[in-house]
C-alpha cells in the first residue's frame, strides 16, 4: 500500500486524492470480503485439527463460491455507486470525476478480490504461513515494475488496473496454485511431526 500511495502521489494532488478514497473505500471492502476470510481460517482450522482434511478441501471450495459471488456482488453495487460516490468524500469535482473510472475498475476486480482474501482465511487456517510468506514476496516482485509502468504513464486508471488486477492478479495466481494441490491441507501434519 505504501508503494502504492507513493506511486499515487507522482499523479499529483487531484489523482492522489482520489487514490485515497478509492483505497479507502477498497479497504472497506476488503474487511467485507475478510468475514469470509475469518470463517474460513476458523473452519480450515478447525477441520484439520481434527483429521478431516477431505471435509477441509470442501469448506475451502464452499468458500471460494461464496468469495466469488460476493465480490460480484459487492461489485455490482460499487459499479453502480460509482458515478457518485465521490460525493460522500469530497466536494471537488475533480477528485469525484477521476474517482469514477477507478471504482468502475475497481468493481471489475472485486470478484477476484473476494476469491484472494478467501484463500489467504484457508491458507491462514491451514498454517501454511511459510507458504504464503514466500508467495508475498514474489507478488511484490511482480507488482513493483507494473507499479513503476503505471507512474510512468502518469495515469491513475493505469496505476488502479497494476493493483487491481496486477498484484491482486497475482496474488489469486499464486494462492489457487496453492489451492490446486492438497498438500496446503496437510501442513499442520507436517509442522506437528517436526
């Protein structure tokens, strides 16, 4: 977030503004969708601390659908509030005009959003932290030079579509990869054997 905003602040003062709300509202969303995400750690957990890794896997994909329909949903509602959203922040109309194309984006990508915080609540649940510490470095690795494109472009809509889609591209990437498999339900079997 931090490269994010700073990138954001080379747009200028209107754009990083409405940077701001959009992480704002983004961030709301986020909590939104991290209910799920919750639930899922408590599940995940829950089930593989009593042996059940088959029942796990199929809360794990209960959950995803669920993630996914959220975040259509969520979507929807965002597209649909976008033109004038930026009135609950601001009164510059600048800053409200740049806001719209971001949030219409930003419904674009919140079904995804939805499938990625679910599977961090799985993978959480399961233990697998080396896991998913190792994958957020190379997400990192990946989004910095999409960052660094959109600067360049000195767009906003350029700089929403790199952490959107590209880091959260990214991190769904790297977490259903994870997911594909079985062995994240079995983790904690081997952490406890060690």
């Amino acid at each position: 977030m931090i490269a994010t905003v700073f990138a954001g602040a080379t747009l200028g003062v209107t754009n990083l503004a409405a940077l701001n709300v959009a992480l704002a509202v983004f961030s709301l969303l986020a909590f939104v969708l991290d209910a799920l995400a919750i639930a899922g750690q408590a599940m995940v957990g829950r089930g593989l601390g009593q042996g059940a890794p088959v029942e796990v896997r199929a809360i794990a994909r209960r959950l995803i659908s669920f993630g996914l329909v959220a975040g259509l949903a969520i979507g929807a509602v965002v597209a649909a509030l976008s033109p004038v959203l930026g009135f609950a922040f601001t009164s510059e109309a600048s800053i409200r005009e740049a806001l719209v194309p971001v949030t219409l984006l930003m419904a674009l990508g919140v079904p995804l959003a939805g499938y990625v915080f679910v599977l961090d609540g799985v993978l959480i649940g399961a233990g697998d932290a080396r896991y998913l510490a190792i994958t957020g470095i190379l997400n990192l690795a990946v989004y910095l030079p999409l960052l660094w494109l959109a600067a360049n472009a000195a767009s906003l809509v350029a700089l929403w579509i790199a952490f959107g889609f590209g880091y959260i591209g990214a991190r769904a990437a790297t977490l259903g990869l994870r997911i594909l498999g079985d062995r994240w339900s079995h983790v904690g079997e081997v952490s406890a054997r060690s």
